[in-house]
C-alpha cells in the first residue's frame, strides 16, 4: 500500500443511503465507489465536520466492513466504518451498540479507545478506567479478571470496582506502559527484569492467592492449545485477506501467497504434541503479552492490564509474542536495536530459568509475526510496512 496520505471527503454525492441510521451519517462518494470498488482500501484519514482526522487503527467488521478510529489534535477522537460504498462516520461519543458509552462521557469521562461496535476505553474523573462492551458482554471481562489471579502477586492486576450488563470500571494499576523507553529512562533494564521475573511466578490455578476465586479457576479454566493459535492465524488471515491480496512482494506474488505459505510451516511446527505437553510447558498465559500490557512502578512493580484473553496454554507463547512485538518496535522506530535487545536477553533468561524450549518459543514467535502483518494490514500508518513482519518470520 502507498504510504502517501489519502482522504474520503463529503464532495461529490452521487445517491442517498442510510440517512436514517441512529446515531450515523452516511456519505458515498464517486472517489471512495471507484476506490473501494474493486478492492477495500483503508484511507490515512477520514474527512468530516471539514476536518481531515487521522485513521490511527481499523479493525475487520464483518460483512465487508471496516471499522476505524481516527484522532485529531484538540479534538479527540472519532469512529465509524468503511466499505464499498464509502464512509458511514458515527456521531461524536456515540455508539449504538456500546449502551454504556453516552453516559459515561457524559458524566465527565473521556474517551481513551473506541472500537466501534465492540469495546471502548473510558478514563474517568475519578482516575478510574470503564471499559464499554455490548450488552452482556461486561461478564466475559469480569470472568477474564478472574482466570488472571494466577499472575498474583508478581503483577499487580486492576480490580473491578463496579459493573452492569455492558460496562465494567476498573482501578487504576500504578506505573507506565513498558511500551515508551524516554518514559522509563535508566530503569529501562530493571523494569523488564521485574516483569518478566513477575510473569515466571504465574500459576494457572492459584491456592493461596485469592481463595475464593480458585475453586472456580479449577473448572473454567479454558485451554489455548497449538491448535487453537493455528485457527487464530487462519481467522486473521481471511480477515486481512482482502489487503493481503492486493499487495505484491518483489517477487510478484501477493502477501497473501506469503501469509499462506508461512501457515502452513507453522501449522507443521505447532503440531508437536510431545512438545507442548511437556512437564513444566503448561501453565497460565496471558495470550496477547506485549509491552502495552505492561505497566511498572519504581515501588508497586510491575502490573498487568487486558487480561481478557488469560487461559491455560503453553506459556512459550507468551514469550514468544512478547519476543515478537519487540523486534517490530524496532522495525517501528519506536525502541533502539539496544533497547530492544534488553527485551530480548531477558525473555531468554526466563525462558532458560524455566526449561521453556527455545523452538516453542521460536516458533510462537513466527506465529505473533504472522498474525500481526494481518493486524498492521488495517493500520494506514504501517501497512506499508507490513512486508518486513512476514520476511522475519520467514528468515526464522
């Protein structure tokens, strides 16, 4: 994809669709109907009120959708959705099918993420976090927080002060992302000692930790095996599919033919059943460890954040995942190669502590490389770049 900036403007109406949708307006437009036509193209920006806003991530949505959010110095933040037809941009704060989202900006909150139609992030006045999901959905994040007592008391975990049927509200867990070096400056290294030495304390079923939470861990604790990280990669690369195939390498194939031919070697190299059963490999993950996830604090530790996705599972994907996500905040510009390799060394240092085999590791790092060349695929910023991820994973 051109890295140049693109943008969906209100000119040129050619017919009148949706006008009726709550809480939307829809605008199509002979440039989007031409573009859009043959191929999905996610735009750097997104124009509306006679401002362009910067499309700073996009997500899959079903039905050839695309959800988006996009920011705007000053101004905030604005969501909507995009296909061949062209842009629907939501009402600003609003969304139809988070109940809880008008409310609690209302009320003084103000919006940290919006993923139109399935989460958003709200600060609130009090410091406190809620997270808005759909109606009845608020129970799937409630039952994440309770999986992860496991990683108690290496991390420190936020706790559910209140709840309805489709928001949860969140303390506060003290410290930084580990996602910003200038952030952490000299205490870069200690940090991810910490938390990584935090991380190796997990254990899937806690019988000292919280109590009365362990007696329901024993029997709901889901399982993430090999199988169920192959069937993740094969979900992400039909969601992507449509801007894989439209991207070609020097090669002259697609990114998609890239995608499919790394599947399959990791689908190979996940079907290890002596490997990932192997005493000492199961244990609680996280799922989608990266540095985002991570806060630290000088004196409260390390803590941990999203804990939506915590299961049992071979816990050489966690490792594995984070190993990933730092080798492309360096592609990124976002940490130094020394920065970096700080990460790296200490993942191995745990990894070797607890027996983790390397090539478990590896190879879920091969999988996280995959999975987010289909997840940057939506992101205008870096989609361009996207090639790099699936040449790291095939020079693994």
């Amino acid at each position: 994809m051109t890295g140049t900036k693109q943008t969906v403007t209100k000119q040129a109406v050619t017919k009148q669709t949706a006008a009726t949708q709550i809480a939307t307006k829809q605008t199509v437009t002979k440039q989007s109907a031409t573009k859009w036509g043959a191929a999905l193209h996610i735009p750097d920006a997104v124009t509306t009120g006679g401002q362009d806003w910067n499309v700073r991530r996009a997500w899959p949505a079903g039905d050839s959708r695309i959800a988006w959010e996009a920011s705007l110095p000053g101004q905030g933040t604005r969501v909507g959705y995009l296909d061949e037809r062209g842009v629907t941009v939501l009402d600003a704060d609003r969304d139809p099918k988070l109940p809880g989202l008008a409310g609690l900006l209302e009320d003084g909150g103000r919006l940290v993420s919006h993923r139109p139609g399935r989460r958003a992030v709200v600060r609130l006045r009090d410091g406190s976090f809620a997270k808005c999901v759909r109606d009845g959905k608020a129970s799937d994040v409630i039952a994440g927080q309770c999986r992860a007592v496991g990683f108690l008391p290496g991390f420190a975990l936020p706790q559910v002060l209140s709840s309805d049927s489709s928001t949860v509200v969140l303390s506060v867990v003290p410290g930084v992302e580990l996602h910003d070096p200038a952030e952490l400056g000299e205490e870069w290294s200690r940090a991810w000692a910490e938390s990584l030495d935090a991380w190796a304390q997990a254990k899937a079923h806690p019988t000292n930790t919280v109590p009365a939470a362990a007696p329901k861990l024993s029997t709901a604790m889901p399982f993430h095996g090999a199988a169920d990280e192959v069937e993740v990669l094969h979900l992400w690369r039909e969601r992507a599919r449509p801007l894989l195939e439209t991207t070609r390498t020097a090669r002259g194939e697609t990114l998609l033919a890239d995608v499919d031919e790394l599947i399959t070697e990791v689908t190979a190299e996940l079907d290890d059943e002596t490997a990932s059963a192997r005493d000492g490999s199961i244990g609680l993950i996280h799922r989608d460890l990266h540095d985002k996830q991570i806060m630290w604090d000088p004196i409260s530790g390390p803590g941990l954040l999203d804990v939506d996705t915590a299961c049992r599972g071979e816990r050489a994907l966690d490792l594995g995942n984070l190993r990933a996500h730092a080798r492309w905040r360096t592609e990124q510009g976002l940490w130094t190669p020394a920065e970096a390799a700080v990460v790296i060394d200490e993942i191995a240092r745990v990894a070797s502590a607890g027996g983790f085999d390397p090539a478990r590791v590896s190879v879920y790092e091969r999988a996280t490389l995959i999975r987010l060349a289909c997840v940057y695929a939506f992101r205008p910023a870096w989609s361009d770049r996207i090639g790099w991820l699936l040449e790291a994973a095939q020079a693994m």
